[in-house]
C-alpha cells in the first residue's frame, strides 16, 4: 500500500508553496548547522529546524511539524543523536536527530517539493566519501543523483482521504521558481498534490522482462539497464557455464573433486552457492540452502557437490550443484539439486545416483518435488524413497518455470 499524509499535512504543505514571501539572498558561507553536521556526522532534529528556518521564511509555526511528518513519509528514520561523553563512566545525553546522510536526503526531498532549502552546498563534500563504496542507502543514492536529478523530478503525495466517487477540483499553482504544483479535492478535501520540478520532462518507460535471465527492468532507466546487465551476467554463468580452470585442474587432481565439504577450498563453497541462489529463485523459496561461500565453508557438517560436465569436449565445466544435510539418527537428506538446462536429463544426476546411495545410505529426499525430480525418484530411486513420494504426493506442484528452462531437475524443501 502506497503512504499517505494526512489531509491536514497536505493542505498546510499547498498553503505554504503559495504563499508569497521574497526569499532571502542565498550566502555562500556554511551555516553553524551546517558546520555542525559535517563536522558530528549527525544533527540534532532542533539544528536541522533551525537549518530551514534560515532559508525557509514560509510557514512559521507549521513548518517543524511538516518537516517531521515528511521525514516519516521518505522513511528518514529520527535517531537518539548523543554527545559524546568524554569518559565510559560518564552519563550519555541525548536527543532526538538524524546522521548526516539522512538529513541530507531529507533536504534533496524538501527542496524537489518546493521548498527553500539548500542541499547543494553539502552534496559536493559529501560525494568525496563515496569514492570506493559499493553500498549506499537510500538517501546517499539521492546524495550521488542529485545534480543529474535537481528540479527534474515529479511528486505525487497522496492523503488518506478515501472518497473515491466525490467530485473533483484541480488547483494549479506555480512559483517564482518554475515549480508547478496541482491539488487535486475531492468534496473538498485534498486528495493528492502533484509537484513538478522546473526541468521536469515526461520519460516514457516500459516494464520488459529478459527471456533469457527472467529479470524485470525498465526501459529509459540506466540504473534498470545496469542491474539487468548485472543479473544477465550472473544467470549466464549458470546456465552456460564455461570451463573453469581451478575445477579442470581439481578433476585431475584430487581424489574426490567434485565433493565440497570443509576441507573444500572457499571458491568451491562459493560455486554451490551460486547455484543453491538460483535455484532458491527458480522456485520462488524464502531462504538460502547452503550458508558457505567465498568467505567460509558452509556449516553444520553439511556436503555439496559440483557436477561436473559429462562430455570431454568441456573439461572443467560445472554443470550443476547439489546438497546433503545431517538429519537426526544417522541419517542424511538431499536437500536440493539445481543442474543447467542444457545439461538436465543427460545422465549428470543419474551417474552419480549409485555412489550418493553408497556414501549417505538410504537417504530422505526433501519434498515437494518438482516433476522432473519426481520421475527420477519413480525409475531410479530406493524403496524408501518411492514410498516418501506416496507420503508426499499431495505436496508435488507443477513449479513456474523460468524463462530460460524447459524443466527443472530439482528438489526443493
């Protein structure tokens, strides 16, 4: 459900925009507040009030309240802004507040709303701290966007009035500074407010979804283009694996290549990861089968195994993964197995079956199955395990297939 002012908020916020009040000139020197956030990392709610009310003559009374309502409304979360005290044992004061960042892009949001505020002049310091980050929140990204952004955005505040059928009034306004605001009532009472930034110009954009990597993104958006650019590359390294040359050197090598438990090297947990990810995805579970990865062996004594192509003509290719877990008495559970489409129903699973029986017994196999699964299990699998299939036949589901799939050789729990 999309957040809602309230009526009142929205009407004050329109009354403010229009009121006519000549705006001070806009020195070039830093404010004490704005010292002071540069300087803490953090600001008092009390010196960020004080902040806009230098620039922000409109309002009066009503402006602090708005500003916190706005705030909750962007989902800029007020924090206990402490002084520092100078030893441990010394009682901690504090008040309500923001870190820099937040109150940063509370300003970027106030500005593109109408308001006189000047975000610009801390943008700029800001910036020089994201060099080498690969992270930011939300406000940071409205730090790192701002000048390709400024005065070319649209809002759309909606209030939590909820006549649907009254009838409706438009009120247009613009201000000295090119902003354009339209207020829509209903009965009356305020519905929406639209506020346009000066160089706001409408971009035509279309939700696509890849057939290849299943990956939705919009057209004219260069951040959408780059996270689907991401995603091609990372379900394109799973789906048509290349050969890898630390897992054909492994096949030569080692006496049990194929095999990741916690004597593997951390690149072989990373693999069964990547793989364990698209299969949680594929099949549209909540969490992630295999906790290893490139940083640590996967815990709980658990196994995974990176399938190796059948053909010789790929050495070193992974064509799939799968994983075992400890169960209770002894006994061990596939938890799940996830093989690329061109390499499913070519033998992968079928010729490693035997040994998997020899080494964990006769092992539990964790349900609902896909139907691919399911077949297996009725021509390759033990007694035990075709009687689990009666157990769980209920549970077996006709699982949405990816795009890029024509059956899925996968068990899920």
């Amino acid at each position: 459900m999309r957040k809602r002012l309230s009526c009142k908020t929205l009407e004050t916020l329109f009354e403010l925009v229009k009121e006519q009040r000549t705006a001070l000139p806009d020195p070039r020197y830093l404010f004490p507040e704005e010292e002071e956030l540069l300087k803490a990392r953090a600001i008092r709610s009390a010196s960020l009030e004080e902040l806009i009310e230098r620039t922000e003559h409109r309002g009066l009374s009503r402006l602090n309240r708005l500003i916190q309502e706005l705030a909750s409304y962007f989902d800029i979360p007020s924090q206990t802004i402490y002084w520092k005290p100078n030893r441990p044992d010394d009682e901690a004061l504090g008040s309500a507040g923001f870190t820099a960042s937040d109150a940063v892009g509370l300003l970027i949001h106030l500005q593109g709303l109408g308001l006189r505020v000047r975000p610009h002049v801390l943008v700029k310091r800001f910036l020089k701290g994201f060099t080498g980050r690969d992270l930011l929140t939300d406000p940071e990204m409205e730090i790192f966007y701002y000048e390709k952004k400024r005065q070319r955005q649209i809002y759309i505040l909606r209030s939590d009035h909820e006549d649907r059928y009254g009838s409706r009034t438009e009120e247009t306004f613009k201000d000295a500074n090119g902003y354009r605001f339209v207020m829509t009532r209903s009965n009356g009472e305020p519905l929406q407010l639209e506020v346009r930034g000066p160089r706001y110009r409408a971009v035509k954009q279309i939700d696509k979804t890849c057939n290849y990597c299943g990956a939705a993104y919009l057209t004219n958006s260069a951040s959408s283009a780059r996270a689907h650019r991401q995603e091609h590359t990372r379900v394109r390294h799973l789906i048509d694996p290349t050969p890898s040359l630390r897992f054909a050197k492994r096949l030569t090598a080692h006496s049990c290549p194929e095999k990741v438990d916690s004597t593997a090297p951390l690149w072989m947990h990373e693999e069964v990861r990547r793989r364990a990810i698209q299969f949680r995805r594929d099949f549209r579970y909540d969490f992630l089968q295999w906790d290893g990865g490139v940083n640590r062996p996967a815990s709980g004594g658990c196994h995974g195994y990176l399938f190796a192509a059948n053909d010789t003509e790929h050495q070193g290719v992974i064509a799939g993964a799968c994983a075992f877990f400890p169960e209770k008495e002894g006994r061990w559970c596939l938890g799940w197995i996830w093989i690329a489409p061109r390499y499913r129903r070519t033998g992968v699973l079928e010729s490693r079956w035997s040994s998997f029986l020899e080494q964990y017994g006769d092992f539990t196999i964790e349900h609902p199955l896909s139907t691919a699964m399911h077949e297996f299990v009725v021509k390759h699998g033990t007694t035990y395990q075709k009687g689990q299939l009666s157990t769980f036949h209920k549970e077996i589901t006709s699982t949405v297939e990816p795009p890029y799939s024509s059956s899925n050789e996968a068990v899920s729990s």
